[in-house]
C-alpha cells in the first residue's frame, strides 16, 4: 500500500459486507449516529447480468432486457454503456 494511504480510514465491504457495517456505524460521531441500530439498505437488484451479442441477437437481448428488469435484475450491455476502451472491463463493471 502506497505510504500516502496509511493515513485514510477505509473499510473492505467486499468480504463481510455486515461486519464492514458494523464498523462503520461504530466509528461515526455521535451526533450522527441515532438511538436505533441501523439496517444495511436492500439491494437494488437480486444481481448483475452482464450481456455480449452480435448484432443479429439484437431483438433477443432486448427481450432479454425486458425480461431481467420485470425479474428485479440489472444488466450490463455493451451497446447502452459509455464504454472507454483504454480502461479495464472489470472496473466500468464494478461502476454499473
């Protein structure tokens, strides 16, 4: 780890999202944290769908589409991302 982030507090949600949680209500001022325990928020999506085609599957990946928001899923397509191709796939994802 670069000595300039030593400094910086952070916590990893990564591996134990509800320990992680824990430890962030916990060092919060007082004044900001209130007499109830807090509850992590829920999910917007049951989980991310990542799609790749070629053009002539373009009718089907809508229906696709259409089928995933009705179930509560998001989706990743490369046709509706501002894709920047000099970045790695793996980060734009992390984003979305």
């Amino acid at each position: 780890m670069p000595l300039f982030l030593y400094r910086i507090q952070w916590l990893d949600f990564r591996t134990n999202y509800e320990a992680a949680f824990q430890r962030l209500v916990a060092v919060l001022p007082e004044g900001v944290r209130e007499d109830r325990p807090l509850q992590p928020a829920k999910p917007q999506s049951k989980g991310y769908v990542f799609i790749s085609y070629a053009q002539e599957d373009t009718d089907f990946v809508i229906r696709l589409r259409d089928f995933l928001k009705d179930k509560g899923y998001g989706y990743w397509d490369y046709q509706d991302s501002d894709r920047d191709y000099h970045t790695q796939l793996f980060l734009e994802l992390e984003t979305v």
